[in-house]
C-alpha cells in the first residue's frame, strides 16, 4: 500500500506542474499566479481542501500534448468559513483551453454545487475550446454549452456564483462570468470577449488592441459587463473572501445527525496494512471499518443474516452514517452454507435493500465500501432468484433520497458496482483507493474469455494457434484489459472524483456529509415495484 501511495504521490505531483515549470515561469512574468497558487490563496488558512478529479485526463490526449487535470484544478474547500465549490481554469496547460474531459470536469463540479446548495467561484483563465476537437466538446447536451444553461439553472436555485477573470475570457466562455452573479476582473491581465482582435481584424477589418476591446476599464466603465476592477490577483482574490464572508445563511438545512466526533476504536494509520499483496485473498472488511467510524464502532443490522455485506449504523467525524461494505473473509450461514467474500448472494442482496430503505426512512446518509466481485452464479443461486433480489437491492440504491458516499477499497466488478452505488448511481462523491479495480469483470476471467473469442475467430479463417502464440496473446489481452481496469483509468474519465490516501478516507466521508447537509431538500423516498 505504500509503495503504491508513492506511486500515486509522484504521479500526481506532476500532474500539479501543470504545463510544466516553464509555462508556470511565464505565468509568474505577467504577474500572474498559477490555479493553484491562488485556490491556495483563496482558502481559509489552516483548512482542507478536498481536490476533484486530479487525474482527469491522464494518460488521454497524447497526440495532442496530454492535458493535465483536465486543463482545470477544482474541489470543495473553505473560503470565510463557507464551504464552496471552486474552479480554476490551469492557463499553463494548452493556454487554459478547454478539452472534452474539461468539460465533463466542470459539469461534474457544477453538480456538485447543485446537489449540495454550495456556493461556486469560478477563477477565469481560459482561450476558450481547443479547435482541433471542437466536436467532441461543443454542441451535444453534456458539451460546452450545458455549462451555461447549469449557470442559469443554479441561478434560479439560489446558489451565489462568483467569477474572478483573472486571463482571458473567450468566446463562448465569456457568457459563464456575464452569467454569475458577481464578476470582477483584474486590470492588464483580465479580458472578456466573443472575438479577439485577431478574429475581429479577420471578420470586420477593425483594427484593435486587447485591452480597449474587453479589458477590465472597457467592461468596468463602458460595458457594465463586470462588477468590479481590481489591480492585482491578491486584491481580486481578497475581494472574493468579502463576498462570501457576507453571504447569508439558511434558515435551515438537511438536518443529518451530529455529534462531538470520537476517534476511531483503532489506528487510521493501520489501514495501510489490512489489505492482502494479491486482492483474491480474503481479510476482514471489519478491520478497515474500525478505523473508518468513530467508538464505539458500528452498531450491525442483522449481523447474523446475509453475512456478505456488512450493513449497520455508526458515525463518522460525528456524522450519523448507515454503512454497507462488502464483507471478505468467507463466512458461513446459519444453513451450512459457504459464501465467499466480495460475492452478494441473495440473503445478503435482502439484506442491503432493507437496511438502505431504512436510512432512507431515518433520513441518515449511506456510506457504500466496495469490494465486490459481483452475484453470486450458478443452479442454486438462480433457482433461488438472485437476480430478483438484485434487482430489489438495485432498485433501493437508485431510489435512495438520502446523500450516498462511495469508495472503492478493492474490487468493483460488474453488476456489483451497481448494486454497491457506482458512478451509474449517482453518488454525491465517489473515491478510490490506489487499490481500487473497476471493470465488468475480473482481468483473469474477462482474458481467457476475449482469448477464447479471438482464437475461435481464428479458427473458422482456418488458422491454428499453437500454446505459445496462445500464451503471447493472453499475456498481450491481461496486459490491455488490465490497465483499464486501475483506479487511473477510471479518475482519467471522472468515473470517480479522486484517488485517495486510505487514511484520509474519515476526512472525505465526513465532509461529503457536511456538503450534504447545505441542501435542505430531501425528495420522498419511493421505490416503485419490488420484486418479492
């Protein structure tokens, strides 16, 4: 575990450069901080910041240079004591510019914001979309434009938005700051436009310099367009923490449970050294728990029932909470029956349904561990109707109104994501730990099935394999499927927020719950049919 938080801790550190030392120099000459100098800048001191999607992007885009963090660096953090969703264009990967995945990126932090009624700030830096894959980023209802259409719509929720443009502001950009509530710009370095003066001179034949077209005097004095003129980042940034020191506070909230918070029954610090080397074997799911939930620990929900998830109240940093973890050890029911660990037979399936209907009646968040291998299969489980009670457990989690909090300790295997509330199933936050495996199946099995096929294939053209060809062509399936499979591969695609440090796993759940806990609607809880 250590070695592969060395792994994450490098890798992220370069991601943090951003478009490199060089591209940060050039920052630093115009006078300019970089996105995460000024997050730093902007956040209360001495408080956390929880960064979304650092690895958005990675390892995709290399024809085109590689786009680090997606071309923008965002999470939640604390700006005058209220927590805020911020979001900085990084102008030093490829001038700001917008790739599909940045895209995805800001939608996915302005869901955020809605979910939980949390205010956004917006720090502009940004050449508007890159060109050469304007298809993949500009018309279609998850592209560019549904940016601005999330603007208008958390408008009329009431969320404050807030946008610093501190770079340039270009194009169809220019409408996310006009349509906040706020803008402030800085002088000589900030500027809003539909066209520059290179495509003005090209469209119109006028000739015009940055700053009189759209510079922060034009559209603080002329246009109206802006709010305010700042001189430099430091006074815009400083302007901002008044704005939301000011703001008022709701007269009411989602009303989850908490209490003074208890330190864990047993060492966070320990987490490092529960999980096995080879993710096939078995440990105990309870010992990552005790480390997780304040003492006394987790009070179980038919502890003796369906013994392959682990469901049960406790509370987290003092937050009310309701778990259901995947169980890994191999357990024995009441029947006589064997169940292997990380598989959901269908007691444990009931189970969960059950206990996710009563958080839901009890309106006290889930918090969802993963470590599942998928249904269990096979004559005995079908006769008994595992996919019935699948389907009920499934049906629970989609209908679920109170804030779910997923992260992915180990295996996240098929249908098991679903049921277990994968990205499908719209978790508020979704983490991984370096651990973490995400596929429709296991990488040994999903091989030797994609080798199967591809060898028949073979076969019917009247080509014969011999075991060493064979063996070079499973190894060549294993190698591909397998990187698709790591936790990487899936923050790259956002299909979790972020990879995080197992000890850090308390700190995350805890604020997820606070965010929560901003927006006082809860919808009535309702399943529709069951299948009984």
């Amino acid at each position: 575990m250590r070695i592969a938080l060395s792994q994450l801790k490098t890798r992220f550190d370069k991601i943090a450069l951003g478009g490199g030392k060089k591209a940060i120099d050039k920052q630093h000459e115009k006078n300019k901080l970089t996105a995460r100098e000024r997050i730093n800048y902007l956040i209360d001191k001495k408080s956390s910041f929880t960064e979304i999607g650092s690895f958005a992007g990675y390892d995709m885009y290399e024809d085109q240079g590689g786009c680090a963090a997606g071309g923008t660096v965002a999470g939640i953090g604390y700006v005058s004591n209220r927590l805020c969703v911020i979001v900085a264009n990084d102008q030093t990967v490829k001038a700001g510019a917008w790739f599909p995945i940045t895209g995805k990126k800001n939608l996915r932090m302005q869901e955020i914001a809605m979910e939980n009624h949390l205010p956004v700030i917006y720090l502009v830096d940004s050449a508007g979309v890159f060109l050469p894959m304007q298809d993949e980023i500009f018309p279609d209802k998850e592209h560019f434009g549904r940016i601005f259409r999330n603007n208008a719509r958390m408008s009329a929720m009431g969320i404050t938005q807030i946008a610093a443009v501190l770079g340039a502001c270009v194009a169809g950009g220019a409408y996310l700051p006009i349509m906040s509530d706020e803008t402030l710009m800085v002088e000589g370095n900030g500027s809003i436009f539909l066209a520059g003066p290179y495509l003005v001179k090209a469209a119109i034949g006028e000739n015009i310099d940055t700053e009189t077209l759209g510079g922060a005097v034009t559209h603080t004095a002329i246009s109206g367009i802006a709010d305010y003129k700042c001189n430099t980042e430091e006074e815009c940034l400083d302007r901002i923490k008044q704005i939301i020191g000011r703001l008022g506070h709701a007269g009411e909230n989602a009303g989850f449970d908490r209490i003074a918070p208890l330190n864990p029954l047993k060492n966070p610090q320990e987490l490092y050294g529960i999980l096995p080397t080879d993710m096939s074997k078995p440990y105990d799911m309870m010992e990552i728990i005790e480390r997780i939930v304040d003492a006394p620990g987790l009070q179980p929900f038919k502890e003796d029932y369906g013994k392959t998830i682990i469901c049960g109240y406790a509370r987290i940093d003092g937050w009310a909470a309701g778990i259901v973890a995947n169980q890994r050890i191999i357990v024995k029911s009441k029947k006589g029956e064997m169940q292997m660990g990380g598989v959901i037979y269908n007691d444990s399936a009931d189970k969960a349904a059950r206990f996710i209907m009563n958080c839901n009646q009890k309106k006290i968040p889930l918090v969802f561990l993963q470590d599942v291998t998928g249904f269990m299969v096979g004559s005995r489980s079908e006769h008994a109707g595992i996919i019935k009670d699948g389907a009920k457990m499934v049906n629970a989690v989609a209908n679920s109104v109170v804030p779910k909090i997923t992260v992915i300790v180990g295996n996240s295997y098929g249908a098991g994501n679903y049921a277990m509330c994968g990205k499908a199933y719209d978790p508020r936050f979704i983490y991984a730990w370096p651990t973490a495996k995400i596929a429709v199946m296991g990488g040994e099995q999903a091989a030797k099935t994609l080798l199967q096929i591809q060898v028949s294939a073979l076969k019917s053209k009247g080509k014969e394999i011999d075991p060493e060809e064979e063996k070079k062509l499973l190894d060549e399936i294993t190698s591909r499927y397998e990187k698709q499979t790591t936790p990487y591969y899936a923050a790259a695609r956002l299909w979790v927020d972020a990879i995080i440090d197992p000890a850090d796993t308390r700190r995350v759940i805890a604020e997820g719950i606070n965010a929560a806990n901003h927006n006082p609607v809860i919808q009535e809880f309702k399943t529709g049919v069951i299948q009984v």
